[in-house]
C-alpha cells in the first residue's frame, strides 16, 4: 500500500505580463504562489498549487504554510490513492482554510491518476471536452485600448471576453468600456463585463440598463446576491456569479434567486479538485454553465482545472482560462497547448505536469518521516 513520506513547499512570485487592474482598485501585478509535491514510498510524485490573489478570496498565500504545517502529520505515511477520504480526514482536523487544502488535494489526485497510469480527466469524469473554449480577460483601462486589445485577442482566435470594470469608480466609464469592447469583436462573440463584487446596487444597475440592448452578460457587479439579483431583474441581462459561490450551499442559494446563469467554479475557492468536482456535478445537473478555473497560479493550477473541464460534458462549459499564460515564470509550458482560442491537456499520468526546478528555486519547507 502506497504511502506518503515526505513533502516540499516551494513560494514562487508570478509576475503578470501585463498589470491586472480590477474593480475597487484592486490590482494583480506579483502574487506569490504555493507549491507542493507530495512524495510516495514507491516512487510517485503528486504536484499542487494555490495562488490566492489579494483582495478575493479570505486568504493569503503567507497563511498556506501555516495550514499545512499543521496538517503534516496526517499527511505523513498516509495512503493517498483516493484523495476524498483523506481529505475528509484534514477537514476534521482543521475546519475551513480551504485554499490551503486546495494544493493538497490536486496533489493527492495527481499521485491517485498516476497510480492507476491514465490521465486524471478519466478519474474525473472522462475524455468529454478535448477542446476547451478559452476566455481573455481585459484589464481595466480605457475604452480605447480594452477596444485594441479585444482586436488582438479576436485575432489569436479568441471569442470570449471578460471586460474588467470599476477600477476608476465610474459607471458611465464602464458602459463606454462594455460598448468599446462589443463594438471592437462584432456580433457573436462572448462579452461580459466583470466588477468583481465593487459596485453599488445603484452604479452596477446603471450601467446594466445603459448597454441592456445590446448582447452583453454581466459578472458580479455586487457584494451579495440579492444586490446582484436585483440588478439581473432590473436590467434584464444574464448573469454570472464568481465571488459569491464558494460551496454546494451558496451555489443552490444563486440558482434559487434565479441570479445565477453561469457559475465560476474556482478550485483554491471551494478547495481543490474534490469539492470541485461535486460543485461542477450539482450545476451540470442545474443546467447552469461553468467557468471552471482557479484564482490564480501558475500551469499546476491551471492544468488541474483544465483536468476537470476536461471532463465536463461540453454543454455545461462556458469557458476556461489558462492562467500561466498570464504570468511569468512558467513551470511547464508543455503542460497543455493553446490553439486558436481553443485549450487541450496533455495525456501524459496524471495531471502531465513536471514542474522546472530552475523556475522553483529553493524549498520554503520540507517535511519528512
């Protein structure tokens, strides 16, 4: 019986290419990442990865080590083939930090897909979506150039887009934004307009009703679902939710209100690939559309996610995003390809991901029987 015998905890800062700017002044421009490898008594190694970016989620990457450190002796000599029984087991022995359990358990998935010597989009699911529609998100600028850079990414093939707003507080910005945009890529494509929860109920149904004739969808303007709510009735547009589904709980509360048309199902949110996977079930059987992604993160992240998409029904998918093209350094870009606004996994065991221990550099901590 296979069991775990050591650990290592790498920080690594992923720098974006380009400055991230989002709602209330919220900014991604270097965010530190977590990543572990799980190592087994007979050979194998399990790669995870959380990124929580700031401002998002109740976590930050400083409190990881922490968390895991306190988790370490369960890990250790554990079995980790079958990662939702252990998992179970952490979550009783420190309820919530789900972020921190996120890294964990892709790498137990990641050791679990290898041991049976297949690609983990089969434990998940199967081989249902090869090609993956991506997603470009737009950071928030002026009209003009978010207009340029929906040019570019139409181009390379994109034919969705997430159209970052709020970062100057205006909501008669945003609707120059959210038509600059539209006007650029043409009828067709996706756009959404995204304010990462910062507007007021007052702005966000503003802006709605300013561009509700055209073929727009909307993000999160607001803090909490009734606001977004309302102005999904007030503006007659449909809506996405991202911040405020985290669990099984509060994505059946966005389907009840009737303000949830798409659902972003974020691993570091909810806390890794197994209550993933049941969140991605439970909108399948909705009939909600999926985003499904991570926060942040380099290619253990995404490919993890691109894993589960993978192995979702193509009905159910929205988009997806591969993050690691954002930032810099890539762990593994070989870990899946980009084509033409379409994304595919390797098929290599496992999550197919071999990290470059250049990019890596020295442990933060080591764990060991």
């Amino acid at each position: 019986m296979s069991s775990i015998t050591a650990m290592t905890i790498w920080k690594v800062d992923l720098t974006s290419h380009v400055p991230y700017y989002m709602g209330g002044g919220k900014t991604c421009d270097s965010v530190p990442s977590i990543i572990i490898r799980l190592d087994t008594d007979d050979g194998l190694s399990g790669w995870g990865e959380v990124c929580p970016i700031p401002h998002y989620l109740p976590a930050y990457a400083d409190g990881v080590l922490p968390a895991i450190t306190e988790l370490a002796p369960s890990l250790l000599g554990a079995n980790p083939v079958g990662p939702e029984r252990l998992i179970a087991k952490l979550d009783r022995q420190l309820i919530g930090h789900p972020y921190a359990k996120s890294a964990i358990d892709i790498a137990l998935w990641d050791i679990t897909a290898k041991s049976a010597g297949m690609p983990l989009y089969q434990l998940l699911g199967g081989l249902q979506t090869e090609r993956l529609p991506l997603y470009l998100s737009i950071t928030c600028s002026a009209p003009k150039t978010m207009a340029n850079m929906a040019r570019e990414y139409y181009a390379a093939g994109i034919r969705q887009f997430q159209v970052k707003l709020g970062a100057d507080n205006n909501w008669r910005h945003d609707v120059d934004r959210l038509i600059a945009v539209r006007e650029a890529v043409g009828e067709g494509p996706l756009v959404y307009g995204d304010w990462n929860c910062c507007a007021s109920q007052l702005d966000a149904t503003r802006a709605a009703r300013a561009v509700s004739h055209l073929d727009i969808m909307i993000e999160q303007p607001c803090e909490t679902m009734e606001s977004c709510d309302a102005v999904r009735q007030a503006s007659g547009l449909t809506m996405k939710l991202d911040e405020n589904v985290h669990d099984i709980h509060s994505l059946l509360k966005g389907y009840h209100l009737g303000c949830m048309d798409a659902a972003a199902i974020k691993l570091s949110k909810f806390g890794g690939l197994s209550p993933a996977r049941r969140a991605r079930d439970l909108c399948a059987s909705l009939g909600i559309k999926m985003v499904i992604e991570d926060t942040w993160g380099s290619d253990i992240a995404t490919t993890a996610a691109l894993h589960l998409a993978t192995a979702t029904a193509e009905k159910d998918i929205l988009n997806v995003c591969n993050l690691a093209d954002y930032v810099s350094p890539r762990l593994d870009p070989e870990s899946y390809t980009v084509k033409e606004g379409v994304v595919s996994v390797n098929s290599r065991p496992g999550l197919g991901v071999s990290p470059d221990p250049k990019a890596l550099g020295q442990p933060l901590a080591e764990f060991s029987l």
